[in-house]
C-alpha cells in the first residue's frame, strides 16, 4: 500500500524496484543485519514487559525459509483485560497523560519518530526477516513512510480544535474536540510498521490511550517500537502492545466493554465480524480499511511504457500483498495485445529471492497460508480459462516464494478477477468504451482504490469521476502521503486513515454553553 519515495536519493547503484524506474540506493543506506537479534517477544503492558497470562507462546516464522525465529507470548483475553486496564488508568481525569499539553504530545511522537530514525536500519533488517519484503523497500520506503507519518501528526497535536459558537443569547458557547479514550488497534501484517504508525498518529496526537493487537505472522518490529514508545517518554499505559490471535485477542479487542473505539486494518470477511462486535457491545467507534479489488484502466492515449511499469507496480509491488493492489487490469482494446506483450515480458524480468539482496525485487509471501491460497487462485485462473502467459508456479525450493504471474483472457465473472488475491498474480481484462469500463470497474463489492491512465485531461476526470472508490490516481499507482486521506467505499471499510480527516475518529465534539450577564459582539 505504498510506494517507494527515495527517488531522489544520492546515487551509488541503482536498483529495478517495483514500478520499473531507477530508485537509487543512497550512500547512507546501511548493509543489512540478516540475522537481527530480536530484543523484545512479550507483551507490552504499562511500558512493562509480561508473559501471557496463560503462559502460552507463539511461532513466529521466517517466510524465507519456513523456519522459526522465535517464541512470542501468545495474548488472549485475559492479556487484553490487563492492557484495557492500565489504558483505563493512564486515561483517568487528572492524570499526567491527560493534564499535558497538546504541544508536548507532539514533542513524545516527534522524539519517537526520531528514535524510529535512529534504529531504521535495524527496523528495516527485523521487518525483512519476520515478513520477507525486500530490505532495501523496508529501509526506503516503509520506514521512510513510518518517520514521515508520525511527524506530520506531531504537527497536529496542538493544532485540531473547537471553536466559540455565536449563539443567540447571552451565552458564550464553544466546542472542544476531546480523546475519544480506550483506543483498540488490530494491525496487519503486510506493512507492520507503517500501519502501527498509522494508528498511534492520529490516536496519539489527539490524547487518546491505546491497545494494540499486532499480527501473529509478524509481531517483532511493533514489539520493539514499544520500547521505543517507553524511551520516548510516554506515560504508562498510553500504548500497549498484544501479540496474539484474531479470534482471541482481536475479538477480546472488539467486544470490550472499557474500548471506546476500535480500528481494524484487514480482510473485509473480519471487517464485518469487528462491526457487529462493536454493535453487540457498547457502539464503540469502528473505523475499517478493508480489501479491495481496484480497478487499473489503460486508455488508448496512455504512454502505453509508463502505463506497463505503473500497472506492473500496482500489482506485484510488496509481492502483491496491497489491499488497494491494481488487481483488475482494464486495456483498452486497441493496445490490448502490446500492452500484455509488454506486462508479460516485464513479468519474466522481475527478479525473485533472498529478499536481504538488493537485485530482487519480490521476496516470498507472508506464510505458508498465503502462499497455498495464492496457488489455489492460479488453478482456479487456469480451469476457468484464462490464458496463464507467464508464472504460475513456486519459485524457490523452500521458503513461500511465488512466481509472477500474468493471465490475460480474463473475463470479468470469473474467480481471479471477482475476489482478492493478495499476491504475484496479475489479470489483464479488454475494454472498448469508457462507459463500459467504468461500469464494470464498479462491479464489485469493493471500492478502495482505482487508476486511470491517459493522456487527455478531460478523459482522466471523466472517468475519475465515474469510479466508485475512496482514492483514484491518475497516471501513476500507490502514490502516498501522510497528508492525503485513504480509505473505502462499499465493502472496502469506513473512516479515513491519514490527514487532517484522519484525526476525526478519534475525537468527540462537546459542546460548552455558559450563561453570561451579557454577551457583545
């Protein structure tokens, strides 16, 4: 769900990453550590670490090789009562969370935005072995993405606020713009430290206190940014960390009673489960980003060379695991058959393996769960009829490693082109009008994101206009920023996460009408 922005970096050598342009690798970008110790496998709770309640643990695997990293504590309800707890407490009316400035709030996200800074390399080296994205993408990107994320909300602490209302009367009347309070927080595990940076942001700026369910597959870079929470400064008990499992510690999360709001990043079958667990408990606040299924439509006018490396990226970027990943690829008929020559060929180049070397681009899936499902899509492709033109295989003896993937042929009723895949398998579907593809881009349950590439304005807005989806680029893919909001229409979530619209779930608007003895203008 991002791109690289180091484009502009010093240039040393340069690397073919997703998106086909030349990212230079800058002269500061450290070697990687390809065996990280790992500091930190507990639960975080009042800036102190503990065992699960149950004692139990977890694997958490290395999806180069299918081989344990180490044990975590495995959090369950029990765990989440304890973290619910001392988020209540560190909440309380009065306390220092609570009396402190606005300003210093930003000043503990900046100092932990500065500490992210200072063990990037480190973070980058853990995120690559636990999840298996390329390291020079974590360093680059992810990790560029996370520092900027955090600053830009630091900026916001102490500058989201009320206003005074000229109500009729003599009264002085204002609003406030209050923490919501508990925060609940269930992260994925496709981009496991930006999406923590995500959530604490907003959460964190506007006063809020949080508890935080991370992913069982990659819970060990959240884990130590929790003690980078604790080096920065932050009282106990504004942020705890759960690892654990969804049907346990993320349910716990969202049927709480003392969780005044909860955030889910994820596959909308559980967006829907989180929804009606907030409703059957007390109507917490729910904010939802959830698959998607987006749309990528080729005009006849596009550059057609651009338009094959920014669909390229838009699909194999992050080994395909992108929620708002350009999955269904629409051409226009007429470049049609030289757009898939030249996606296909494309394809073959792109460079798979040890995701610790810089010359490969696509490292392996998340687990071995992610990997069979993928597999299972392809056979799915292929007994429908789609034309598989290159891919369709592993691509590595061991470890979750999958070749990319192009089927052309595609036809819009089938099971590739209908539900998300999540990984190195792109489908590429004929057009002839701008009408008919719009329609079709809009059939579907999902509506995350979606892109347009030609050269005539008028064509861009037109059909930007026509597609139902919560961001729409226009002549490039997964562009983002923290300033610009992101999130879904339809089935693919509700809120926005980032910019100033990223601030409002997470605050409440009380109103104050005072009497006065006599109001002037």
């Amino acid at each position: 769900m991002l791109r690289t922005v180091a484009r502009r970096l010093p240039r040393v050598s340069a690397l073919i990453v997703p998106g086909a342009r030349r990212y230079s690798v800058a002269a500061t970008l450290p070697a990687p550590t390809t065996q990280p110790d790992v500091y930190y496998d507990k639960i975080f709770i009042n800036n102190e670490w503990h065992d699960a309640v149950s004692k139990k643990t977890f694997p958490t695997i290395n999806p180069s090789t299918g081989e344990i990293i180490c044990q975590v504590a495995k959090g369950d309800k029990d765990d989440v009562n304890k973290a619910v707890k001392a988020a209540k407490d560190a909440f309380r009316f009065g306390s220092p969370w609570r009396v402190m400035d606005a300003s210093q709030r930003g000043v503990l996200i900046n100092r932990l935005a500065d500490l992210i800074e200072r063990d990037r390399a480190y973070l980058a080296s853990l995120e690559t072995l636990d999840n298996g994205k390329p390291y020079h993408i974590a360093f680059m990107a992810d990790l560029n993405l996370v520092i900027k994320c955090l600053r830009y909300y630091a900026g916001w602490a102490d500058k989201y606020h009320g206003k005074t209302i000229p109500m009729d009367g003599n009264y002085f009347c204002y609003t406030r713009h209050e923490p919501v309070g508990v925060c609940g927080q269930i992260i994925p595990w496709n981009f496991p430290l930006l999406m923590q940076a995500w959530k604490l942001g907003p959460a964190l700026a506007t006063g809020n206190v949080v508890v935080m369910k991370v992913a069982e597959q990659t819970p060990l870079t959240a884990l130590y940014v929790a003690n980078l929470i604790k080096e920065a400064g932050f009282p106990p008990g504004v942020v705890n960390i759960v690892p654990g499992f969804g049907e346990t510690a993320g349910a716990a999360i969202a049927s709480h009673m003392d969780v005044d709001k909860v955030a889910f990043t994820g596959s909308t079958e559980v967006g829907h489960l989180i929804q009606q667990a907030a409703g059957k408990s007390n109507l917490k606040k729910v904010t939802l980003e959830l698959g998607g299924k987006s749309p990528n439509i080729i005009l006849s006018d596009a550059d057609l060379d651009h338009a094959v490396e920014e669909s390229h990226t838009a699909l194999f970027f992050n080994q395909g695991q992108c929620c708002c990943a350009g999955s269904r690829t629409y051409v226009q008929e007429s470049i049609y058959d030289q757009f898939v020559e030249q996606s296909v060929e494309r394809a073959k180049l792109r460079t798979v393996g040890d995701p610790f070397d810089s010359k490969n681009e696509q490292g392996p899936q998340v687990d071995e769960e992610q990997f069979k499902k993928i597999l299972g899509y392809i056979s799915s492709g292929k007994k429908e009829g789609a034309k598989l033109l290159c891919g369709g295989g592993v691509a590595a003896d061991r470890g979750y490693y999958i070749q990319p993937t192009v089927f052309g042929d595609v036809k819009d009723d089938m099971i590739i082109a209908r539900e998300e895949i999540f990984g190195p398998v792109m489908q590429i579907l004929k057009f002839k009008t701008m009408e008919e593809v719009i329609e079709r881009a809009n059939d579907t349950i999902y509506g995350l994101a979606a892109a347009v590439f030609t050269n005539d304005i008028n064509k861009a807005n037109y059909v930007s206009q026509g597609l139902r989806a919560g961001t729409v680029w226009i002549n490039c893919y997964d562009v983002f920023g923290a300033q610009a909001p992101f999130g879904g229409y339809k089935a693919s979530g509700t809120g926005r996460e980032l910019g100033e619209y990223g601030l409002e779930a997470y605050t409440e608007v009380k109103t104050v009408t005072v009497k006065i003895l006599e109001k002037n203008s």
